[in-house]
C-alpha cells in the first residue's frame, strides 16, 4: 500500500472505564500474528498536555503523562472547547498526517488507524475523517469498578458534558468487554480477523 493512506480507521468509545485502551493494547498484541499494522491515535493529547503543565505549575509534576485526573481533564474537555471549538479536531487532523506520512514499517501489511479515546462530542468529526465507530460495551457497574481499581487521581463525572450521549452514537461495531482479559483477546481476534476480510474486500 501507498504511504500517505490506511486501508481503515477505528474510533473506540464507550463508558469510562470500559476498556478502550485496553482494547487498543489488546489488539496491538492481535495485530503482530495477523498482519497488520496498527498506529495509534490519542485524541485527548492537547488536554493531557494542559493537565501535565498545570501539575507542574502547581509544583506537583506528574509522574506518567498518561496519568489521569478525570475531574480536571473534564474541565479542560470543557473549556479548551469553549476556546476553541475545533481544538481536538485541528489535532486530529493533524495527527492523521503525520501518522500517515510515517515510513510503513511492514511494507505489505494491512495499515490500520486505532483511535482509543473517542467522546461523544467528537463523534460528528470523526465521522467525516473516514472512522468507524466501534463501542466497548460493558455494563455501567463494571465500568465503574474498572475505573475505581485503576489508579486515576480523580474520577471524572459520568454526567460531564464530554462524557453524555454514548447511547446515541451510531455504532458499526460492538466489542463485548464485560469478561475478562482472555475473553477479550478472543473478541478482538475475531474483530481483526473480520476487520482484515472487510478492507480486503473494499
């Protein structure tokens, strides 16, 4: 395949703490026996960027960039939209590029764009960037276990504007997450296994 392109797009999204990220991790590990090759897009990178320059401001510094503190990572969700409403799209945009522009490690292989961190208000943009959506669906009790037992400084609010309107999203996928970890490793080999015949087809 021509570099510049992916043979498709996934945008992963679902309760917090239904295991997006984990699903991308998951399928990264798939990916190596099935021939594809996966890039990673995170959406959220400008706010995680505000979050680790606000703790270090604050004379706090993080210790991972991927820590999370949900209460404050809604409210940049919230304000940096306010600012500039297409602020995670102009990202994206962006991001796509270069990923794309990248040297093609596996020359041959199927070129897939994971996106692990979809909200509902980035659904409409996503959409016209070429995506198909994919929900991690898992029952709202389980979402919040997960999301307690994972270590965030702070929960982030299910009622957040970021957070509302996940059961209005057209999906074209449905990854059942409510299992465990080799059960989810069954579901996403199935997901790839058919993800590869689609693009074959197309």
């Amino acid at each position: 395949m021509a570099e510049g392109f992916f043979d498709a797009k996934f945008a992963l999204f679902g309760l917090p703490g239904s295991g997006k990220s984990t699903f991308r991790k998951v399928s990264e590990l798939v990916a190596r026996d099935l021939d594809l090759q996966l890039q990673h897009l995170r959406l959220a990178d400008p706010l995680y960027a505000a979050q680790e320059a606000i703790y270090a401001i604050a004379g706090a510094p993080l210790d991972t960039p991927d820590t999370q503190d949900g209460e404050l990572l809604n409210m940049l969700g919230v304000h940096m939209r306010r600012i500039n409403p297409r602020i995670l799209e102009e990202h994206a945009t962006i991001r796509i590029r270069e990923l794309a522009a990248a040297p093609n490690r596996h020359p041959g292989n199927s070129r897939i764009l994971i996106c692990d961190d979809m909200r509902p208000t980035d659904a409409s943009f996503m959409r016209r960037l070429g995506f198909k959506f994919v929900l991690i669906d898992v029952p709202p009790n389980v979402s919040v276990d997960r999301r307690e037992n994972r270590g965030d400084i702070s929960l982030g609010s299910l009622s957040d504007p970021n957070e509302r309107g996940v059961a209005g999203i057209d999906h074209d996928f449905v990854i059942d997450n409510s299992g465990d970890v080799s059960r989810l490793f069954e579901n996403a080999r199935r997901f790839w296994e058919g993800a590869i015949l689609d693009t074959d087809r197309s």
